[in-house]
C-alpha cells in the first residue's frame, strides 16, 4: 500500500505543477516555470537565469541577471506560446496578460481536462501494476487476496478523487470572471 501512496501522490504532485501553469486570468510566476533558455551553452530554466516577479495582477515581470540574455530569455518566452507577447524595457521584460475572452477559458478548461484525464490514466496503470503483483502472490489465501484489493481499489479512489476536485478547482478559477 505505501508503494501505491508513493506513486499516486507523485502523479497527484506533477497535477499540481502542471494546473499552476495553466493561464486563470491573473498572472503567477509559475506561468513561466516551464520556460528554458539557451543560455551559456546549455538549457537552463528561466527562474535560474532572472528573477521573477508579479508586479499587479496582470503582469509578470523579469529581471535577468546578467542583462546579455535578456534577448535569448525575449526569444524563448516567444517560443513558448504563453498567448503574451514579451514587452523588453532595458533590462526588465514584462508580460502583460491580455483579457480572457470566452474562447479562451473554453480552450484552458479543455486543457485542464486533458491534464486531469492524463492524471487519471496514470493512476490506473499503478493501479493494473499493483493488481499484477497482489494477484500473483503465492502462500496467501484468495481471501487475502480479496482484502489487499479491495484495500487498493480504496485507496486508488481517494487518488482520483484527489485529482479530480485539484482538476474542478482549476476550471472555477478559469471559468470566475
């Protein structure tokens, strides 16, 4: 059971990360976390090469470190489709988010769904995984057999469960003018 806790709270955790990147209509930091930048020869993550901030509700801000990748972090927020073109003043780029039209928050609550759906298929492999093992034990009877996984199907509902009310908290943020 704490190998199924382990896994499930593990896909539960990258949900999570992945919802934060998802647009709501206010600006966050973790809008950007999934950026990287080619800087120095190699991919770094922007948060490593300029801080990040969020001015106002509508706005994120970055300051690089070293002002000679401000262009390269201008090239790869392009790059990355956030629906917000890179504002650069000297040193200091901002994002500003546009208003969220209806064809907007449909496309972001469809993304959600993909998300929390993905989430759940990858529950249901723990789950087909942990059944394998249970069902292919030997020296315990069946009905021991029939506890371990009623305990696991329990115990893998909470997790659905658990993605599920993560994926419809994101949709009212969305869907919340």
């Amino acid at each position: 059971m704490s190998e199924i806790s382990t896994s499930c709270q593990k896909i539960i955790e990258h949900l999570d990360a992945e919802l934060k990147t998802i647009r709501t209509g206010r600006s966050t930091p973790e809008l950007v976390d999934g950026i990287f930048v080619e800087v120095w020869g190699s991919k770094q993550p922007l948060k490593a090469v300029a801080s990040i901030s969020t001015p106002d509700s509508k706005t994120i801000q970055i300051e690089p470190w070293d002002s000679s990748v401000v262009k390269l972090i201008e090239v790869a927020l392009t790059e990355a489709d956030l629906g917000m073109m890179p504002n650069v003043q000297g040193k200091v780029i901002r994002l500003v988010m546009p208003m969220m039209t209806d064809e907007n928050r449909q496309h972001m609550v469809k993304k959600v769904k993909e998300k929390t759906e993905d989430t759940r298929v990858s529950i249901r492999r723990v789950r087909e995984e942990v059944k394998k093992g249970i069902e292919k034990q030997e020296g315990i009877g069946e009905d021991e057999k029939h506890g371990q996984l009623e305990a696991m199907e329990k115990e893998i509902k909470s997790f659905v469960e658990k993605a599920d009310a993560m994926g419809k908290k994101k949709e009212d943020e969305i869907t919340t003018i």
